[in-house]
C-alpha cells in the first residue's frame, strides 16, 4: 500500500460521578450523562459528545432486575455497578461513531485514534470487532497511565519469586523500550498490550492496548513501530500526571492525548464546583 497521508486523534471521557448513598436513597434515582472529548492533533480545540438529556436509573427499575429480598443499601450497589456499565457503553458507542465518521470523512489517509483507557469492562472491545475496520490504516491505542494497570505480571510471568511489571519496567535494561506485545501472536486475542519505559528516570511508564482483532505478526511489528514513533518520541509528547499516585508522579502522553485529558480535567473541575 502506498504511503498515506497521517491523522492522530486523541479521545478522553469523563463518566458523571455516582451520587452518595443517602442522596439516591432520598430521591431513588441515579442520573448520568457521560461527555467524549475529541480533538485531532492538529486542531486547536477539542469537540465534545454528549446526550442533550441525560439518562436515569431508579430503586422502581432495578427491583425489577433483581431478587425483591435486596435491602436498599444493596440495590444502591447494584444501581451504582449497573449505572457504569451504561455509560461504558455510552462512552463506546461515542467512540465507535468517531472513527466510523472520520473513515468516512477521509478514505485514503491513515487514522490513529489514541484513546484513555478508564474502561472497567472490555463493552468497547466487542463493539469495535462489529465495525470491521480496516486496520491496514486504521490503528486504535487504549492508553492506561495508572499505576494499577502495572500491577501485572505479563513480561517475566514464571520469575521466581514473582515480580509485577511496574518493578520490570523501572529497571535500567528495559529503560527506553517498548515491550510487548502480549500476549504472543500465537494467541488469538482482540487486544495486544505493549508498555512504553521512558529513558528518563523518574518517569512512569504507559500501557497502550492495540486493538489488533486479526492482526498478523508482520502487522503487529509495525504497530509496534507505530507506537515507538509516536509514544517515545519527545517532541511528539507532553508531561503529564501519573493516576493513582500521590499525584507528583509524572509520564508522557502524545498532545492530542494531553489536549482531550486537559478539557475532560477543566470539565471535572466545573461540575465538583457546582
């Protein structure tokens, strides 16, 4: 295929947050309205998705999912866990329409979609493998900088004694490199995950998840190359906070990423603040 002509567009999300126990149990309900923020690397500012209404749950529909012996407290737990599900799946299929608008938009470029991984379930997995993409120009990276998201043992996991990923890629051998992908290309799976380790000392390392549904070896060193060009490289990237830290550590993350991070970040600030 001849050399096409590169998109890069990052994709953050902001779930709306679940209201205390005590409130849902006065009014019944859960309200929701997840917001996607989009921006194409080039682009100044970012563009939004969201519902014009938002959406609801009550006590009166989850006692009709669930056994009638719940106490509330439960059912509050259940509406909680089953309000999350709906905005995963909210989010998803925001997503989902992005890439499909823009493939649409631009048939003879290649599109990179880089995209926050705070999913607590894999709903946008199974949605992308409906799309049918042609992944020969369309390359779509789940980005995790939380530290929980190294808690794994993919890169070494028969050492004796076991050893997590995070202490792996803080090492000095591995400084500078993208490992992966995992697992091997002799598993069949619709996600391969690589991990960025930043030269520079004090920085945490990044997850990316390929969505590599059929995907060949000879693509997956490709896109592997794709992630060192555009994950390493420092004047592709940005500092920026590390998640479930003290919040003084520090990674990189490409700027279309940083730009779409910092609007959901704004965001967050205005709905806490009232």
């Amino acid at each position: 295929m001849k050399d096409l002509e590169e998109r890069i567009y990052g994709i953050s999300y902001l779930f709306s947050d679940t209201p205390a126990v005590k409130a849902v149990s006065e009014s019944g309900v859960i309200t929701y309205n997840p917001l996607l923020v989009y921006a194409e690397e080039k682009e100044e500012r970012g563009n939004n998705i969201q519902a014009h209404q938002g959406f609801s749950l009550s006590y009166k529909q989850m006692k009709e999912r669930v056994s009638t012996d719940y106490q509330k407290k439960r059912l509050y737990e259940e509406m909680r866990k089953h309000s999350r599900e709906s905005q995963e799946k909210i989010i998803a299929e925001y997503i989902c329409s992005v890439i499909m608008r823009e493939l649409r938009d631009y048939k003879e470029q290649n599109l990179t979609f880089i995209i926050s991984d705070k999913f607590q379930s894999e709903k946008i997995i199974g949605r992308l493998g409906y799309l049918g993409l042609p992944l020969e120009r369309v390359h779509i990276f789940f980005v995790s900088r939380n530290i929980s998201s190294f808690m794994t043992d993919y890169i070494e996991p028969i050492a004796i004694p076991p050893q997590n990923d995070l202490k792996l890629l803080f090492m000095k051998k591995n400084r500078g490199e993208v490992l992966g992908p995992y697992p091997d290309d002799d598993v069949v799976s619709m996600i391969r995950t690589f991990f960025c380790s930043f030269q520079q000392d004090e920085l945490y390392p990044i997850r990316v998840n390929l969505f590599s549904q059929s995907l060949e070896q000879k693509d997956l060193n490709e896109e592997k190359e794709r992630i060192r060009q555009i994950f390493m490289r420092e004047e592709e990237t940005e500092l920026f906070d590390v998640s479930g830290g003290t919040g003084r550590e520090k990674t990189r993350l490409p700027k279309a990423l940083v730009k779409c991070e910092e609007i959901v970040k704004n965001e967050r600030k205005k709905i806490r603040q009232g």
